[in-house]
C-alpha cells in the first residue's frame, strides 16, 4: 500500500515521511523519467533527468573531435567525441570516464555499440542505410505523408515489358532474366520468345494483359530438381503469377514452358494462366508449402499440375486435358508424391494417357468436387510412397487420404494431344483404383466416399468401375468406401485383389447393360471385409451366365471374417449374386439380412459355395417351386460347411381354387456337414395332408421336400448358423 505523507514543514522526523522519502530515493536513483515529485509537490529532477541536461548542454555547447579508433585515444569528458576510420562515424562515450582506447580499436572491440556504451553522434550510418538494398533499408527507412514507405509506394507502380525493352522479336531471354529480379510488379504486355529460366523477386507479381505471354524458342535451360526438367519461370516467396500464356510450341514440344515453385518458398499464387504444347510440367510445386494453382487451363503436355514433398497446396478450377508425352504417351493431369494437406477440388480432367487425379504417399489429403474422364491408367487412383531416396527419407506416414463427390466417367480410349483415341494400356485399372504395393505403415484410413463412377462402353481394357491391385499388407491399412454409386455397362463393377482390411457402405452397384454377360469383380485375398447396407441392380434383361462377386480367399487362418450383411439384391431370375470360394486357406463368410428381390420367390438359391465356410445371421430366402418341383437340400452347395439350424421355416402350397395351406418344417446342417430335414406340422402320416382336400400334401424324405397335386408351392427359409 502506497504511503501517504504529511504536509509538516521542512524537516519533518514523522515516521510516514521518513517512508514516504525511502521510496523516493530509489525513484531518484533508478527510474528512467527525467522527474519525481516530493512529498510537498514539487517536481525535480532524478539522475536520468540531469544526464538529459547535460547531453542538451553539450549538445548545445558542441562537440570536441578526436581521431580515431585506429589511432586511439583516451576520452575524460562526455562532449569528446571519436572518429572511426572505417565508416567516418563519430561516437560519444556513454559509460564511465576516463575512457582508455588502444590503437587498432573498434568501437564494437572496446565497450560495444548501445546506451551504456558508444553512441553514434553522426549521419554516416544514416547514409549507409538509405543507400543500401538490402531489405528494409533504402527507400524504406522513408515515409511519404500518408505513412507509405518510398520503397512501398515504388513497389506498387508496375513495370511494363515494353517500357523495359521488350520487343517480341527473336530469343529475349537476357532481358526476361532481369525484368523478372526487379522488386517491383511486372506486366506482360508484349509476348516474348526465351529459352532460359526466369527468377522472379520475391513479393513481387507477374500478370499479363491482351492474351501476352511466353513462346520458348528452344528447350529451356535453367534449374531441375528431381523428377523434372527446368522450367522458363521460378516463383519467389509470396508472388503471384496471374494470366501469362506459356507455350512451348506446337509439333516442337520444347521442354520448359511452365513454371516452378522451388524448395522452400511459400505463399505462391498461379491464377488464369494458359499452358500448352510443352513436353514439361506446367506447374511443379517442389518441396515448398502454402501455395495454389487456380482456375489455369492445361492443354497437350507431359503432366498438367504436380507436387513433392509440398504441404499445405491448393489446385482448384482448373481445366486440364490431352496429357500426354509427345513420345511415350504418357502423362498424369494432376498427381503427386509425398504431399501433406494437399486440397484438389472444382478441377475438370480429360484424356490422360496415364492418371486423371493421383495420390502417392502422403498424408491429409483431399480430393473432392472433381470431374474426371479418359484417363488411360485410372481417373482417380491412390499409389503408395515411392522409392526415390528424398521420399523414404521424409518419413511421412501415410494414411487419411479421402476422395469425395468426385464423378468419373470411365472409357476404353484416351484423346493423346493431337486427338487420337489411344486404347487403355493396362487391363486392370477402373474409374477408382489403388494400385501397387501401399505403405506398410499408415496412419488414417483410404477412403472413397459419396462419388459417382460410370463405365460407359460394354468392350475394351480396364472398364471396372473400382479396382484395387495392392501387393503388400500394411499393417494398419484400411480401405473404406461409403455412399458410392457405381454405373456400368461393361458387366464389371468391383475388383478387390489386395491384402488390406476393406470396408463398404451404402454403396450402389448398378449394372445399366441388357446383353453383356454380369461378371461384375472378384473379391479376393482380403485381409479382412465389413459391408453392410449396399445395392447390387441389374437390369432385369440382362444375361446373367456366372456370380455376380466370388469371394476369393488365401490369406493367413488368423486374419478375420468376411461380412456380407443387409445388402440389397435385385436381379433377373437365376441370379447369383455371390460365390463363396475359399480356396487355399478357407476362412468363415458371414451372409445376414441379405434383402433379396424376391416377392414373387426365387427358382434357385442367389448364392453358392465352391470352397470354405458360410456363417448365416437371420438370412431369409423364399423359393418358388412353378409346378411343384420337389427341393433336394442336398444338392444345394451353400449349405454344407454351414453349421447352421433353421427351424422356422415353410412350405405354402397352393390348391385348386385360390386356396393355399402351410406345412412348418426344419432344416439343419451340422459341423460334419449331414442336412437333416423334419417335419414340424405333418398333421398324421405321409398322404393325410393338413387339409381337406387330403390329395395335396407335402412329403419329408431324406433332405428331399416334395409336394403332391399342388399347383406350386413358396418354400420359405430363415437360416441362421449355430
């Protein structure tokens, strides 16, 4: 609490005034003001204040030149000021007098440069700095009147090619290498040939007007960083690169005419700019972070927009189409490796002679809202980290990748960049892929959600509307896709060939063709399969010759279930829709709640088992046997290596004039494969029937169901597995 102080003359003994001074003293003592007040009221000055004074008084007086720091000096007054030579700036000595400086002295090598110490009294320093380019010196040490630096408001006039010297006649490329270092915004006004790279100043921008922009003249040399060649313009920190024309000229195809945003730049914006006829990589965003390629139209190169090792990178509304090498026709629009918060969305992409939208490795990636098209290898495809020593050594984890409301058209043929349809080259890509072996160790599931595949030809290499060819099993992998929706007409859907844990939910198997044969995909060497919830349509003037999906198995005994559960199947009559062949390591098949197109009754069994073993949950099926074929439940496959007990099963017979009774039966598979098949209602021995018209009945014989004078009859089964 502060002492309040009397108002007694001078002296005062009182013991609150003797506090009251102590606080005082220390103000006089150690506080920078140049003022205290006293316990009277009267203000005076603390040490801090007198040395302000003297400094005026000296200031006032002048001061006394000595030379110099080389020489050396010694100082005993504060006026006396000493020159150093090597910048001709004089320093006052700010400490303790007398102050000793031995020849070949420094101002920093006797005492340091700062209060306390040596004090620059002269404006050769001022000088140095106004005159100097480096950042933050120069014109931006001055301020115009509104509060702009000089240096801000020179920045912020642009600079014209023309006005530069620009001619658009011949290679202008030793020009194009100084126009784009100078600090100032820079305008493309006339269209320029180079064939050499272009550093472009940090915090600086290019744009161009009137459709300018750059024709390479030959392939240009420059910078080349790991999987491409040099490009005619290098981004600096926070520049933007808005509607230039890059071409590298068509039937030529120089190398070159794009742009490169090199390792450790940030904030690099490249808006409406037009890339063509180039056998490079139009836009490369190399091992740099927080940067975009936005609303840019690519068209006949050998890549469209490509990252490695970047973070924090947004391609968004571009077009992107004939993407191929003139040579080896191949070519990705959008892809990259190893990328880290990578956001692809709102992009059209066509007529790829390899990939549409591709993720290698990395990690917090997302590709969503996109159109995709003719890719020759995949229209959207996740791979694994590739082997290239930078790659490996980054050691980022894969995983959290997700492909979102994308829709994707699939065809046998891809446009090259003159307009001919080239065929598929593989014969086991699709719409939607994973290919080749992942990452062992990933962190965050593959996802495909809510897109919208469409295979639009009946004939040709790789029409599979999902296809995942994944050689190695990750440890932690898993692959999820929910709410898809899968269109074909090639009679292929699905393939899974891969060593993963495979999720899928609520998705759509539409199968819009009428004469090809359904062999719609294999599901095969799974580590483990969760589905529930899913469609399987076909139209109903289809030829359905062999299953729909056969779950092919041969991976280790302790991996885990393959689950089938609440689909919802619909298809011509005699459809099956899944084969259970557990070949080489057979493991359980769960089949529940399967929601069967069966209101009218099924004539066979939709599923079939070749190898392995079924578990039932609650499946229903209903049979209609037309003229009352009897069933032989021995001669139907999927029930063995069942283990299963239905008991609340029926036989509804159909009688002479619209009437119709029940029988109540049971059927069981036990573990050593024996069907037993009983009798619930038998309503008195075999021929007495439960009727009155005593002439039709149903007979239990073996594991033979068979019916007599009965018009057809509805066999109704609820299995479930002990």
């Amino acid at each position: 609490m502060a002492t309040t102080p009397t108002q007694l003359p001078i002296p005062s003994e009182k013991p609150q005034d003797l506090k009251f001074n102590a606080g005082k003293i220390d103000e006089f003592v150690t506080s920078m003001g140049w003022t205290y007040t006293d316990r009277l009221n009267v203000k005076h000055y603390t040490i801090e204040g007198l040395k302000h004074i003297a400094e005026q008084a000296i200031s006032a007086f002048g001061y006394i030149t000595i030379d110099s720091f080389e020489g050396g000096a010694t100082l005993t007054l504060p006026n006396q000021v000493l020159r150093w030579q090597n910048n001709g700036e004089y320093y006052r000595w700010d400490g303790i007098f007398p102050k000793v400086v031995a020849p070949g002295s420094t101002p920093n090598t006797v005492g340091g440069i700062g209060v306390g110490a040596w004090v620059g009294v002269g404006d050769a320093s001022l000088r140095a700095n106004l005159i100097s380019n480096e950042d933050g010196m120069g014109g931006s040490l001055v301020r115009l009147t509104g509060g702009e630096t000089v240096q801000g408001f020179v920045n912020s006039i642009e600079l014209y090619a023309s006005d530069f010297g620009f001619t658009g006649v011949g290679d202008e490329t030793a020009k194009w290498k100084l126009f784009c270092q100078e600090m100032r915004s820079k305008v493309l006004d006339v269209s320029i040939g180079i064939s050499g790279e272009g550093i472009l100043a940090d915090n600086t921008s290019l744009r161009a007007i009137h459709g300018c922009g750059i024709t390479l003249t030959g392939n240009v040399t420059g910078t080349t960083v790991s999987g491409s060649e040099a490009h005619c313009l290098v981004a600096g920190n926070n520049s933007t690169i808005d509607s230039v024309v890059f071409n590298g000229v068509s039937g030529t195809f120089y190398n070159g005419a794009g742009i490169l945003i090199p390792a450790g730049k940030t904030g690099v914006e490249v808006l409406h700019c037009k890339f063509t006829n180039t056998s490079g990589i139009p836009v490369k965003f190399y091992k740099c972070s927080n940067c975009k390629a936005q609303n840019n139209h690519i068209e006949g190169v050998r890549h469209g927009i490509m990252w490695w090792l970047a973070s924090n990178i947004e391609i968004s509304g571009n077009a992107i189409t004939k993407i191929s090498h003139p040579s080896l026709n191949n070519g990705g629009g959008i892809w990259g490796a190893v990328g880290q918060q990578i956001f692809i969305h709102n992009n059209s992409v066509s007529h790829c002679a390899d990939v549409g939208i591709d993720i290698e490795g990395g990690r917090n990636c997302f590709v969503f809202n996109n159109y995709i098209t003719h890719c020759r290898n995949g229209e959207i495809a996740i791979f694994g980290t590739g082997a290239e020593a930078d790659l490996v050594a980054a050691g980022v984890i894969m995983g959290n990748i997700i492909f979102s409301n994308n829709n994707v058209d699939r065809y046998s043929t891809a446009n090259d960049r003159t307009g001919i349809a080239v065929a598929n080259a593989l014969t086991d890509a699709a719409g939607e892929m994973i290919y080749g072996g992942l990452d062992v160790t990933q962190d965050g599931a593959l996802v495909f959600e809510r897109n919208h595949v469409r295979v639009l030809e009946s004939s040709g290499n790789s029409l599979y509307c999902h296809r995942s060819r994944t050689s190695n099993a990750s440890g932690t992998a898993k692959i999820i896709q929910r709410g898809c929706v899968y269109e074909t007409v090639s009679g292929r859907t699905l393939l899974y060939y891969d060593r993963q844990d495979r999720e899928i939910y609520e998705c759509e198997l539409r199968y819009k063709g009428t004469a090809a044969n359904v062999i719609s995909g294999e599901l095969r060497d799974m580590r483990s399969f969760m589905s529930r919830g899913n469609l399987i349509d076909i139209e109903r003037d289809a030829v359905v010759t062999s299953q729909v999906f056969t779950l092919n198995n041969s991976q280790a005994v302790d991996d885990n279930e393959l689950e089938l559960d609440g689909w919802t199947l619909r298809g011509p009559a005699g459809t099956v829709y899944f084969n259970v062949n557990q070949t080489s390591t057979p493991r359980t098949v769960i089949i529940g709640n399967m929601n069967l197109d069966d209101s009218a009754g099924l004539t066979t069994i939709p599923f079939t088992r070749s190898s392995g073993f079924i578990e039932w949950k609650n499946q229903k099926i209903r049979l209609l046997r037309p003229g009352a074929n009897a069933v032989d439940f021995s001669s139907v496959a999927v029930f063995y290596q069942s283990d299963f007990d239905a008991i609340d099963c029926h036989a509804t017979l159909m009688l002479d004039g619209d009437k119709k009774s029940v029988y109540r039966f049971a059927l069981k598979c036990d573990a050593g494969d024996t069907i037993y098949l009983t009798a619930i209602d038998s309503g008195g021995a075999a021929g007495t029937g439960l009727w009155p018209n005593s002439a039709c009945y149903a007979t239990f014989s073996g594991t033979t169901l068979s019916f007599t004078q009965v018009l057809s009859a509805m066999v109704e089964l609820n299995l479930n597995s002990m």
